[in-house]
C-alpha cells in the first residue's frame, strides 16, 4: 500500500477514527482536512441495508442540491429536429444523434459529464449502454434524463442535479460540492441528499436502512457521520 502523504497524515490526525459525528460537526471538519492546493470536492458515501442485487431494492435517483456542486457540467443531449434546436437553444453542449454515438464508439470520445436524450433516441443510446453505462453516464427516465423536456433537464443538470444509485457493495457515492462551499451550504446540501435517500427506501428493505454515513474530501479522509440522527427520518 502506498504510504500517505505529510499533508494526508496532519489531516487524518485531525479525525478521530472510531467516533461517530453530528453532521454539523463532520462537514466543519471535512473543511479543516482539506488540504489539497485545489478546491476539493467534498463526497458523501451511504452504506445502505439493502441487497442491491435484487430489483425491489434498487436505489437510483436524482436530485437538485440547493446549492449546486460547484463544478461546471458539460451536458451532451442527444435528440433530433425541433428537439435538437431546443437543446442548443437551452445551452447543451454538445447536441447530436448518429454520429455522437460513432464518435463515443469509435475514437472513446467523453469530452461530456452528463448524457440527456429523448426517448426516441434511446434506440441510438442503447447501442452504447457498455461504455456510458460503467461511467454512470447511461440515460435513464428514474433520474430524468430520458425525457421530451431537454430544456428542464438541462435547466436541472446544470444547476447542480446530482444522480444516486446503488454501487455493487451497496454504497451510494455522490458529490455535496466543494470545500470552499462553508458548512452551512454544505450542510444544505447533505440534508437535500440524504433526505431524498431515504425517501427513495425500497419497500422491500428490512431492518436499519441507513448503515453508515461517510463525508470526505477529494484528498482527505473518511469522517464517519452517526446514520441515527440524520435525515427527517430513519
């Protein structure tokens, strides 16, 4: 394993491994542990009680942060005629059918974070489901990005919607913004997510949904937040 940095070490010295946090007080913390020359992302990792290799326990969603992510999306929409127009009219950046899917098979082009498309599209996108599939990069109607209304799902994306879904380990990860956010957007945002987590709780899941709650920044370490008291409800 390859050994921490100096940076890494003073940081990690800061948390206190075995202790469970008050949200609050993990964000104020996320904050002091970042420490990169560059203005961390912060993520939050949920390990959730469900057993994701069933459909009846998937959980996938999207949601709008209150306060965005901090980054700048570039959105490829693909979508033909009249719909091709409202795209480029609503600020996507790269918008086209046929040949955008040649070019993502063909030169391994993903110069794009986010992929929109109308659902007449999806016969198109379908063909790429295992390259834009492992990079979560995949269309989807659950998280709003097979839609006829590209220019709110544009409008959405780049305003800071954030997709969740389940991992193979059952953890959820996703961004919350950016260090320099201070706590109290962050905290903002941590409570949008989290809250739309659990509203996205399959039927099927039994016993304590919310198994653990990590925040950490792009270079610094996990900081445990208590599952128990977080969220409207558990």
């Amino acid at each position: 394993m390859p050994k921490k940095g100096k940076g890494y070490r003073e940081a990690a010295a800061l948390v206190e491994k075995q202790n469970l946090y008050e949200a609050t007080e993990a964000i104020e913390l996320v904050q002091k542990t970042a420490r990169a020359k560059f203005d961390e992302t912060v993520e939050v990792h949920v390990r959730l009680g469900v057993d994701g290799r069933h459909a009846d326990q998937q959980v996938r969603g999207a949601i709008v942060l209150p306060h965005g992510t901090g980054k700048s999306v570039r959105v490829l929409v693909f979508a033909k005629g009249p719909k091709e127009a409202e795209a480029k009219e609503a600020g996507a950046d790269y918008v086209g059918a046929e040949e955008l899917a040649e070019k993502i098979q063909k030169e391994n082009w993903f110069e794009f974070d986010a992929v929109v498309a109308t659902p007449d599209m999806m016969g198109v996108v379908g063909r790429l489901g295992k390259l834009l599939g492992p990079k979560g990069l995949m269309p989807n109607p659950k998280s709003g990005t097979v839609t006829m209304d590209v220019a709110k799902a544009l409008e959405d994306i780049k305003a800071g919607k954030v997709e969740y879904r389940l991992d193979k380990t059952n953890i959820i990860h996703t961004p919350i913004g950016k260090a320099s956010f201070g706590t109290e957007k962050l905290a903002d945002n941590f409570n949008a997510l989290i809250d739309a987590i659990i509203k996205a709780k399959p039927s099927a899941a039994k016993g304590q949904y919310l198994k653990s709650v990590t925040v950490a920044s792009t270079m610094g370490p996990g900081i445990k937040i208590n599952p128990m008291r977080v969220g409207t409800s558990n």
